[in-house]
C-alpha cells in the first residue's frame, strides 16, 4: 500500500486528498495541501497522529485559517485542523470550557449574554480557540490569555497534556506552546459584570473594527506586528507613501495600511512581494525591520527578505 492508501485507511474523519488551501484561508490563497484531515474525535486524531510520525510525515496544525499565508506550491505534508469537528461548549456559571475548533465569535457572543466580561472587545476577530491561543489573539485592550486557566494540548505522539496558564508565557501576538503539539481544548475563568460594561465594551470594539478595517474584502487581519505598543506598523506602511500599492490582485489597503487585500485572485506571490516591498520601505525611512504577524506555511523564509 502506498502512504496515502495507508493514510486513508486510518482516518475515520474527513480527509481531502490535493486540497486546494485557498478554500480554506481567509485569504482565498494558497496551493494543494497533500492531505487536509478533519480528525472524528481524538482517537482519530491520535491515531493519525502516530501514524503521521511513524511514516516521517510533516504534519502542520491550523484553525480557520484566518492568519495563514500559504504558499502558492502548497503543502508536502499533512494539514490538520479541528475546526469543524472539536466544538463543543460548555458554560457552567463564570467557567467556560470550549473545545479548539469553536469558532471565537460563537464563545464570545454565549460570554456577552451571561454577562460575563473579559473577551467582548475581542467581538469580530475570525477564527478559532485553538488559533487564538497560539496568537494569543486580542483587540481593544483584551487578549484572550487575560481569562485563560488551562489549555489541553495532544503531542504527535498521542499523548494528551495539561498545561496550567502560568506554564505558557504570553504576550503580544505571541504565546509559547510548542510547534508539535495541537491544542485540544481550553478552561476559561471569566469576569461577572453588568450588561451596561459588556455591551459598552463591545460597541467600541465593533465600531472601531468598521471604522479602520477594510472588512469588505479578503485579508488575514494585520500582516505585520506593531513594533512597538505606541508605533503602528500600519502608521509606519502608510508614512511610506504605500498605501494602496498593487502586486497582480493584492492590495496594501487604502483603510487600513497593516492590511493586504486580495481583490479576488491574488496569489501568494503577489501578497509575499507586498510584504518584501513594505519592510524595506519602512527600513529604508524609519530604520526599523518589520516582524510578520501572519503565519507562513510553504514558504522559503528568504522570500519575506527585501
Ligand atoms: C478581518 C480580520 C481581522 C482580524 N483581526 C484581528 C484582531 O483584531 N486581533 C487579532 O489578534 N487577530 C486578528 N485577526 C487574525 C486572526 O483572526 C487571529 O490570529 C485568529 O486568532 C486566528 O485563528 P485561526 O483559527 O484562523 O488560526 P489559523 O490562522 O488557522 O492559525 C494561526 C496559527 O495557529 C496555529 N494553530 C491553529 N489552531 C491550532 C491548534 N488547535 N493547535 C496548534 N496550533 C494551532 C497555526 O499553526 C498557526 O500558526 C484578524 C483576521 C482577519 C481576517
């Protein structure tokens, strides 16, 4: 038996053979995936898991794919995600227990309705649990690691992991779990407040969301990370005089500087030539080397160099 015979006669989920990665990023981009596998439960997923490393097969974890940049070429290799099969909820007073693929809008939305505080200025960012955990997501001054307690995680050789908060360092767009393995689910503590906070905290947040992102079209969010807490990268991009620049259909946004826009068939390319063509504008004027925000999978780290 060939290894995608083998393969597929272990998966008990959803395995996509050449899967087009563009139907599965928020940036409409991105080449074949060898295998995308949605894992049953976590017997599957172990399984798969053990079979993966045994075979030596690079195996790379992603959520809703809506801070993935993937590479035109795609992916040697499997993709998993527990999107769509992880999502189970649970909210029992201030504790909220949610499964890695729950979708970080859904939690967010059950937390405002119990009135409970601590991720509403977080309402609008896309994607999952298990992705926000890894970016350490935030907005408006909340950052999902704020009402965190635990997070369960399953290592590539099936072993299920606890990990206590204080055992994971935090900060800006940045956590520490380690690359191999995959969060499976997380404990939350939340805050008890008045609906008059909660939904004040929420406006803000939304409106703010509507006035400076251009929400219309496809992104993944900001591509760059500010450098510093009072120095935007979008301030910096824009200073650069590049607002509204073009490669092929992508798009520094004329709204919103940090975002790049594909205005309908965009290629990885055009979006990693944008990203060459901002860093060395913005070394060139400010003497400062912007660090990626958005995650890369399939590339040549070199390709990202201006
Ligand atoms: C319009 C728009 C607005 C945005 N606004 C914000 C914002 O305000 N604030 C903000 O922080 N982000 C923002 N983002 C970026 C994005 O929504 C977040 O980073 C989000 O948390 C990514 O979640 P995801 O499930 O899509 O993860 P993915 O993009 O699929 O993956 C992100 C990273 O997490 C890893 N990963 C995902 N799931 C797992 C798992 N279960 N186990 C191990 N690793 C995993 C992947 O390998 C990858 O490294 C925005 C994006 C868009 C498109």
């Amino acid at each position: 038996m060939d290894r995608m015979a083998e393969l597929k006669a272990t998966v008990q989920g959803i395995l996509m053979e050449n899967e087009p990665m563009s139907r599965h990023t928020s940036y409409g981009i991105g080449g074949p995936a060898w295998a995308y596998i949605t894992p049953k439960d976590s017997v599957d997923l172990g399984n798969i898991l053990h079979f993966a490393t045994a075979a030596d097969i690079q195996v790379h974890f992603v959520g809703s794919g809506s801070n993935l940049l993937v590479a035109d070429e795609g992916i040697d290799g499997i993709v998993l995600t527990l999107g769509k099969s992880f999502t189970q909820l649970e909210i029992q007073g201030n504790h909220v227990y949610a499964e890695t693929g729950v979708m970080l809008g859904r939690m967010v939305k059950e937390c405002v309705k119990r009135n409970l505080s601590g991720l509403e200025s977080m309402i609008g960012v896309p994607g999952t649990v298990g992705g926000a955990l890894i970016m350490n997501a935030g907005a408006f001054g909340g950052e999902i690691s704020n009402c965190l307690q635990k997070v369960d995680v399953m290592t590539l050789s099936g072993e299920l992991k606890e990990y206590a908060v204080d055992e994971i360092d935090f900060s800006y767009r940045h956590s520490t779990f380690k690359d191999d393995e995959i969060i499976i689910s997380a404990d939350f503590e939340m805050l008890e407040t008045s609906t008059a906070v909660i939904q004040e905290n929420r406006s803000k947040a939304s409106q703010g969301r509507k006035d400076n992102q251009p929400l219309k079209f496809r992104s993944a969010g900001s591509v760059f990370k500010n450098p510093k807490p009072d120095v935007a990268a979008g301030y910096l991009i824009d200073q650069a005089g590049l607002k509204g620049t073009r490669s092929g259909n992508a798009e520094i946004s004329e709204k919103h500087a940090n975002f790049f826009i594909n205005h309908g068939n965009a290629n990885a390319s055009d979006i990693a030539k944008l990203i060459r063509i901002a860093r060395k504008a913005v070394q060139e004027k400010f003497d400062i080397m912007l660090e990626l925000e958005i995650k890369t999978l399939g590339f040549t780290e070199d390709i990202f160099t201006p």
